[in-house]
C-alpha cells in the first residue's frame, strides 16, 4: 500500500519526466571548479568497484590520470589492456554511486560502460572464482525505481547479448550466464532474503546491476554488468579467493574481451604505452 505515511520510494517517480538537476549540469561545473580540460573520456570505461583493477594498474605505472574527468567524487584513470584503450574508475560501489558516474561518464564522452563487480554465489554455476555475465538483475535496490517503473528485473540490452555470444570462449577462466541478485544492503542477506532471491532464479549477489541497466534502458545507453564470483558471503573460511593479483588481470581479461566484441578494440596504430609490466602478469 502507498500513500503519504508509506516510505517515499514506493511513491510513483514518473520516469518519464525529465530530471532538473541533469549530468551536463554537475559536469560542467565540475570542470570550471576543478579546473579540468575539455577533453573527451575514453569511448569505453570500466567501473571498479572493488578498486583491484586500479590499485593493480597504478602499482604497475600503467595508468594516468585523465585531465578531463570532472567528478567530484572519483578519478578516471585512463590505460590500455588486450588492445583496448579505455578509462577506469575504482571504488563506485553500490547502486547510487555506479549509477551517478555511468551519468557522468556517458555525458563526458563515454559510449559503453562495463561494470564488473565482485559478488557472492548463491546457486553454484561452477567452483569460484569465475565471472558471471549477469542477464537479468532482481531489483531489490532503490535507484532503479527513479529510472524505470516497478518491476522484478532490469535486463541486459538484447543487442549487447547478442554480440556477445562467445566472447569469453578463449579465457583462462570461465565466463557463465545467469542472474543476479541486486541488493543495497550486503550485511542483510538474511536467510529468508536468500531464499527469495533463489526462488527468483539468481545465482548471484551484488550491488550495481539492476540499477545500472534500468539506467542504461531509460536513458538508452550501452552498459554491461559481470560479476566475479569469489565467495559465499563469508560463511567459512578461506573465502574472497580473487586469484593472483586480487584478480586484476582476469577482470581486465573479461573486461577487454566484452569491449572488442562491441567494437572497442584500438588499431594497432592507437594502442598506448600504458600496458602493465609484463613481468607482473602471471604465468597460465
């Protein structure tokens, strides 16, 4: 039941009205206060929530500082991975925050978003870690509900599904299809919520997709969400395994492979110099 004494996120958010408060808004005052230049971001961008792949990448001198990006609450940090040149931003974790950068990003230049995310399994689609090309995402969060009217998934673009058909089939570690779990709060998986949300069909949980694809269908943009699979949700020991590197370079892996099947791959003549020391890659 709704009403004026209901919490104000069941109330009808017409989705179809026009934001006053827009993107273009916070980024154009972000340059003049911060002082940025006019530059474009990369055309492809990964979110990094857990902030692996940008510890990994600066640890290894294999990344810069974008001079354009004017967040006020993150960096962009631009770098080159399996032929793909692309920015990365670390730490966006949660769905207002991913969603609140995805805006930025795409009024900055961006045209695909990829989000990988670490996550906990729920139904098993093989022994961790392992990523997860999330399909559909159960939205029990809050942000999608500004985006897109009330419904149980948000969902990946049919198109991007598509096109992805056999990416991943040439990596080291697996690549699976399923659903995931969307919650805002991680320390309120209760036994009872995991439970709904097995009986829903997700193999996963985590803390972006479902807002970050009811974004990407509203505001008709590219963006695909993959969750590495590392743990139980802390239930026994020896759990959060991301493998060497805290998982970096599979991520970057699965990440790269997403953009060239979208067409992101740089020439040969493009390709940047920051590519991670080679002696830091591990052998396979």
């Amino acid at each position: 039941m709704t009403g004026p004494e209901s919490a104000p996120i069941l109330a009808a958010k017409a989705t179809d009205e026009p934001s006053v408060f827009r993107p273009e808004g916070l980024v154009r005052e972000g340059r003049r206060q911060l002082r940025r230049t006019e530059d474009p971001v990369p055309a492809v961008c990964l979110l990094d929530p857990d902030g692996d792949v940008v510890r990994y990448l600066r640890r290894t001198d294999a990344a810069r500082l974008h001079p354009g990006w004017a967040c006020y609450h993150t960096e962009l940090w631009t770098a080159e991975h399996a032929g793909v040149q692309f920015g990365v931003v670390g730490c966006a974790v949660g769905a207002p925050f991913a969603v609140l950068v995805a805006e930025e990003l795409a009024v900055s230049g961006c045209t695909l978003v990829v989000s990988v995310t670490s996550s906990g399994q729920l139904e098993a689609l093989g022994d961790p870690p392992y990523h997860v090309l999330i399909e559909r995402a159960w939205r029990d969060e809050g942000t999608s509900l500004h985006y897109r009217p009330p419904a149980p998934w948000s969902h990946l673009s049919g198109h991007l599904r598509t096109r992805l058909s056999g990416a991943f089939d040439e990596l080291s570690e697996p690549v699976r299809e399923g659903a995931a779990w969307t919650t805002d709060a991680p320390f309120r998986e209760s036994q009872s919520a995991i439970a709904s949300a097995r009986g829903a069909g997700c193999h996963v949980v985590e803390m972006e997709a479902a807002a970050l694809y009811a974004y990407a269908e509203a505001r008709q943009r590219d963006v695909v969400c993959l969750a590495h699979v590392t743990n139980t949700m802390a239930v026994s020991g020896d759990d959060f395994e991301k493998g060497p590197h805290a998982g970096a370079l599979i991520t970057l892996d699965a990440f790269a492979a997403t953009a060239r099947a979208l067409g992101h791959a740089a020439s040969a003549d493009d390709v940047s110099v920051n590519t991670p020391n080679a002696e830091a890659r591990p052998m396979r």
